[in-house]
C-alpha cells in the first residue's frame, strides 16, 4: 500500500512540473531614464563637489522562477552629455547582477523589489572651452551594492511597461535614477 502512495504522489509531482515550468519566464528589459550623480570631491574625480543630471540608457535579461525570484544581470550608461564638448563630461557605466522578487498584484500589475552588486567605471572628461590646454581624462571603478524598486502593468501577452527607481552609494559618493522600462516575457 505504501508503494502505491509513494508512486502516486511521484506521479502528481511529475503532471505538476510542466505548469512549473510554463510559469518560469525569460525577461529582457531596455531602460531610459534620468539620473542624478552626487560626487565627492575628496575622492580624486574633480577638484569640486559635482551635482549632475544624467540620461542614460540600459538593458538586463533575467530569469523569473516560478515562485516569483528574479535573478538578473544587466548594464547601464549613464552621463551628462554636453554639445560641442564645451563643458566636463562625466559617464558612469555599471555592469550588475541582481536578485529580487517579482509580486503579481492583480490585473496585470507587478512590484518587483531587487537588490545587487554593480561593477562600475566613473569617467570625468575636462571639457575644451573651459580648460586651455590638453583635457584631462580621469577614470575611477569600484564594485558597490545598489537597491531598486520597479513598478509595472503588462500591456499585452509578452510586454509590461513601467517605471524603476534605483539608489546606491559608491565610492564616488552617490547614483541614482528613474527609468522607464520595457520587459519581454518569453
């Protein structure tokens, strides 16, 4: 009898593993948004305190469980982007893998809060109407952890739209960012 209990309930965990394995899901996720940049000056990236607005683009791919865990990796550019290079020039660029947890709120909206680590690379680039004389290049890297919260509604079968916000302090001093954001759902 034990035998028929054991090869019945194998059997119902065995019908169970494709509904699992539908609800996984491959996630690739474009990203523009405005960032801001607070750089300490007494890290050697400027002679002054640094306050900037930055644009940047990005995209992740990840890998949603079917219990709801996100795991990601991804890459972000970030910078003030100047015409004519008349003024500094600052570009923060960070490659990063994160985790978080995906919550289903109903008709189609999502809460996805993450956590991760980010290998990054800060570049200040002296401007020409400002600086006689060649332009100085000075580069900075470092590997933080960052937060960030994102807030969507998927639109249709394979696409969700919706906003991000994330933090982290560097060693620089701080980066931050709001981003609009397209996932795939494949």
């Amino acid at each position: 009898m034990r035998r028929i209990g054991v090869a019945v309930g194998l059997l119902m965990m065995a019908s169970a593993l494709p509904a699992l394995a539908r609800e996984s899901e491959l996630q690739i996720s474009p990203r523009a948004g405005h960032g801001e940049l607070k750089i300490d000056a007494f890290r050697g990236v400027n002679e002054k305190l640094e306050d900037l607005d930055t644009l940047g683009l990005g995209v992740s791919f990840g890998f949603l469980t079917p219990v709801g865990v996100l795991v990601e990796v991804g890459e972000e550019n970030y910078g003030n982007f100047d015409l004519f290079d008349a003024d500094d020039e600052f570009r923060l660029v960070q490659r990063y893998i994160g985790i978080g947890y995906q919550f289903e709120l109903g008709d189609g909206w999502r809460l996805v809060p993450k956590v991760g680590r980010s290998h990054w690379k800060l570049t200040s680039e002296e401007g020409q109407l400002f600086n006689p004389g060649p332009e100085e290049t000075r580069v900075i890297r470092g590997d933080e952890y960052f937060w960030e919260i994102g807030f969507g509604r998927r639109v249709s079968k394979v696409m969700a739209l919706g906003a991000s916000v994330r933090s982290g302090d560097y060693d620089f001093g701080r980066a931050s960012s709001l981003s609009f954001v397209m996932t795939f759902g494949f």
